[in-house]
C-alpha cells in the first residue's frame, strides 16, 4: 500500500486565524518603528541645524528664514548698554518668542507694495525704537524722521542712522530757510493755521516736513506713505494675515488714499510706564460703531469729559505715491490736480496711546508757552480737553494732578467698563503687545543700541545739537510766529496759483473730535 504519510505536506496549514495575527503583529511592529525613527531623524537634523523653522511659509523664492515685514541678516552678539533709554528696551529673564533674535528686518527687498511711515518726533529711543520696529514687523521698510529736542541728540540720532532703512532729518537752520520757501505759504488750504503758537504750529510743521517727505519716499521708489506720531501704531485688522503690506497690496489699484479709523488707548492705571506694553483697552471709533450703540451709550462713554475721545477722532490715511500728491494737515493727503479716490477700512485701524502715561500732562504743558487761562489756551489748543489738561499741568499741585487724572482718564469703574466691553464701545488688543514684548524678549532694542557706532561725525553732531537747541528754545517763546513765520511778507507777496490748480485747494483737516450727542440727528427725527 502506498505511504500516503509521504505527500503530506511538510508543516500544518495556516488557518485564517493564525494568517490574521500575523498580519496584525507586523503592522504593530511597523507602527512601533516608523515614529521611532522619524523622532531619530528629527533629532539629528535638530542637533545640525537643519529643521526648517515655520516661519519660512511667508518667505518668497530665494530668501531664507523670513517673518512677515523681515529679513534675515545676522546681528552680532553685544553686551546691552547702559544708557537711559535701555532701561526698559532689554531681553528679559524668560524669552517667549525667539523668532526675532538674531535678526533684522527687510529693508531692501523686492517685496511690494514698498511702505514708508514719516514723523515729526522729539521723543527718545525709549518710545521711538518699539515703534519702528512694530511697524517694521508689519511690512513698513522706511522710515523719514524730522526730530527735535530728546529725538535729535547724539546719543539718539547715533542710534537711529544706525538702522537701515531709516532717515534722520535735523530741525536746522538751513531746513527752515528751505521750507520757508515752499509754495505752501502762497496757499489757502492751510493759512488758517499760520502764525499760531503750540498745536497750530505743530500742525503747519507737520504739514512742511510731510511734504518734503513725499519727495524722498518718490526718490526711494516708495508705494505708499503714511504719517504717524510716536504714540501711534497701525493695527492692521481685516487683512489675511497681520501684516499692513497685505492690507494695502488688496486695495484697489484706483484707490488714492485709504482711511484708518483710530481706536483710542483706554489706561486702567495711573502708573503705565510703557504703554505699548501695558495698555490692551481701547476705545472704538464712531465709524467701527452701530449708530444706536455709539450715540445710544454716548453719555456713559464720555464720563463727563467734552467728547467721545480725550483726543482726535478722525483718523489717519495712507497715500499711494504718485505726482501732484501733496499734504493736508496731519490726517489727510490731497493732490494739487484732482479730487483723491479714497476708502475707509472697516476693521484696520490707527491705535492712539494718548495720555497713557501720568507724565504725559507735564510734558504737553513744557512744550508749549501759552498762558494757561481760558481765553489763551483756545489761541494754542485746537481740541477742548487738550486745553482743560494744559491748565490743569500748569496751575494745579501734584496731588491735585493726579487726582484729576484718575478722575477724567483711567477707568477705575469697574462695572462700566465691563458693560462697555459687552457693548463693544471698548475692546481689548493684544497683538503689538505681543510683538514689541517679543521683540524686547528677542533683544532686538538693546542689540541695535549698542551696536550703535560710538559717535556721529562731526557734522552729524552739530547738526543734533542745533537741532535740539533749537527745540528747547521753542518752550520759552510765545510769539506766534517764530522761525517758520519770519518770512511772513515774503510769501504774502507771491504769485497765487492758476485757476485750475486753485480749485483744488480743499482745506487742511485738523484734528477733529468724534460727533458729540447734538450730531445724532435721530434724536430729533424720532420726536
């Protein structure tokens, strides 16, 4: 008989079961060793330097490690300085956003659209060095800076040119000859505002060195160019990512001029030291409002100062570079041959930090020489709680100071303010408190102070002490006039402009308070 034993097969079928676990036991083993050797190989790559930081998403073809409004250029290591103004510009213990160290910002890129900012400032490096470089995270590569008193001494103006991209112009002799001859002086649009003390000839200052900065920023192949003072910061909301470039490389190619509504600073103490850092309350503008909302929560909103805002409520704008652009006042731009085709943001806005600081009171009031009654103060003050606050700096004690600042400008009350915050009248911001935090964590203040050069030149060092000389001077005049009126005949006697041009000489917009409750025609519709 045959061995049927001898066709059997050498080892036991598998049955299913046995074919499943198998199955299962490899893909656990291929599980178990795939994020094994993936975590091994980010290590490794981590030790050499070579994990590519997130960041780099926004970087276009050709640039390396690049941040919103940044470039990548390596800032040596340096021993922080000892100067007053680094005070409260140092790296803190405990750094939480490192992504600024050892970086600079784009400067000289070929990213557009190319953004300028201008500003008349006699700030110190305290202020002015959060500011720029805020604005530098957000995409603005240049910046004019027409400095006087503090913002024109050496050891500022030393560190400021030290910084590509930026451009120091001194109050001088020979800058006021020169503007002293601009066709301004022949013009109607502002001649309201000439030969008037404190505000009035700030405003007229303004307005001159705006334009000579609308001729640099041409030269420099700008595309757009904006005027801010030191207390203020864009808040580019709306745009798809937090970045002002991206917010004007969406604007409509037959767009002008572009409005940002500003958002006043609401302090809940009376000790800020650094307001772009201490204070994330603001106040919206009448435009970001429902009108109900807005006229409906007026009385409450005001606690019982003349306006809405402290300050200002009509914005700021940006202008797009192009011929026959020229100023108007401090919050608008114009052209010289048409009427500007301009939008207003329904989100971005201009954050407005003003009397966020105690001192601020003080140092208003030593800048200007008016006396400080009723019948004077309106000679030199365009807004009516600027003037209160002059009188008050000027007459009261100490104590009597403090206590009428707690009273009209920090918002102790608690439940107000939260119901206010529920009615969206006040918001809270977080965003340039992040990014100047991150910045100051990153080092990036102390870093540019004292890679500073050690001294200006000659020429530059005379240039800043006349400058700042003659700042100091200005306190203790009251003539209304002073150095920008001495050529006062001279530009009555020009030529007036041709007809064609004349036409379009709309009036300077001044700084100009929200609508008040008589504005709110509603009210007198619904009786």
């Amino acid at each position: 008989m045959p061995n049927h034993h001898l066709h059997a097969p050498l080892r036991p079928s598998q049955t299913p079961s046995s074919s499943s676990q198998s199955f299962t036991a490899k893909l656990l083993l291929l599980l178990t060793i795939l994020p094994l050797s993936l975590a091994a190989l980010a290590f490794v790559l981590q030790w050499r330097g070579g994990v590519t930081d997130p960041t780099t998403r926004w970087a276009p073809p050709g640039s390396n490690q690049l941040f919103p409004g940044m470039e990548t250029s390596p800032v040596s290591a340096v021993s922080h300085s000892s100067s007053s103004d680094c005070i409260n510009l140092g790296r803190s213990s405990s750094p939480s956003f490192p992504y600024y160290h050892d970086w600079k910002f784009d400067y000289g890129s070929n990213l557009r659209p190319k953004i300028c900012i201008t500003t008349s400032t006699s700030a110190g490096l305290e202020q002015i060095l959060p500011w720029m470089f805020y604005h530098k995270v957000i995409g603005v590569s240049t910046f004019f800076l027409f400095v006087e008193g503090k913002a024109a001494s050496p050891n500022v103006t030393k560190v400021l040119e030290s910084i590509p991209g930026v451009k120091v112009i001194y109050r001088t002799k020979e800058l006021e000859e020169q503007q002293a001859k601009s066709r301004i002086w022949n013009e109607t649009w502002l001649s309201s505002f000439f030969y008037k003390p404190c505000n009035y000839e700030l405003f007229v200052k303004q307005s001159l060195n705006m334009e000579m900065a609308i001729v640099m920023a041409r030269d420099a192949g700008m595309d757009w160019i904006i005027h801010l003072d030191t207390d203020e910061l864009i808040h580019p909301a709306g745009a798809r990512e937090y970045s002002l470039r991206q917010l004007l490389l969406d604007v409509p190619g037959n767009v002008d001029m572009v409005i940002f509504p500003n958002y006043e600073s609401s302090v809940e103490r009376d000790d800020i030291k650094e307001p772009f850092t201490e204070v994330s309350m603001f106040k919206r503008n009448y435009d970001h409002l429902p009108k109900d909302t807005y006229f409906g929560m007026y009385k409450e909103s005001t606690r019982g100062n003349p306006n809405y805002f402290l300050t200002y409520g009509n914005g700021k704008s940006a202008a797009r570079i192009q011929d026959h652009l020229r100023p108007n006042g401090a919050h608008r731009w114009h052209n010289y041959m048409k009427s500007p085709n301009e939008i207003k943001l329904e989100e971005a806005a201009v954050l407005h930090y003003t009397y966020a600081k105690f001192s601020d009171l003080t140092s208003r009031r030593d800048r200007c020489g008016c006396k400080p009654t009723r019948e004077d103060v309106k000679r030199c003050f365009m807004l009516e709680f600027d003037r209160s606050a002059f009188i008050i700096a000027s007459t009261a004690t100490e104590e009597e100071m403090m206590n009428w600042y707690r009273e009209h400008i920090v918002w102790g009350d608690k439940e107000l303010k939260m119901k206010l915050l529920r009615k969206g009248i006040l918001t809270r911001i977080y965003a340039p408190m992040a990014i100047i935090q991150g910045l100051r964590e990153s080092d990036v203040f102390s870093s540019v102070i004292a890679s500073a050069p050690s001294a200006l030149s000659k020429e530059k060092f005379f240039l800043s002490i006349d400058s700042s000389n003659s700042s100091r001077a200005v306190a203790s005049e009251s003539l209304p006039s002073r150095k920008l009126g001495r050529n006062r005949n001279q530009a009555t006697g020009r030529k007036v402009l041709d007809a064609e041009i004349d036409s379009f000489q709309e009036a300077a917009i001044p700084p100009l308070s929200p609508p008040g409750r008589d504005d709110d025609h509603s009210i007198g519709e619904a009786q």
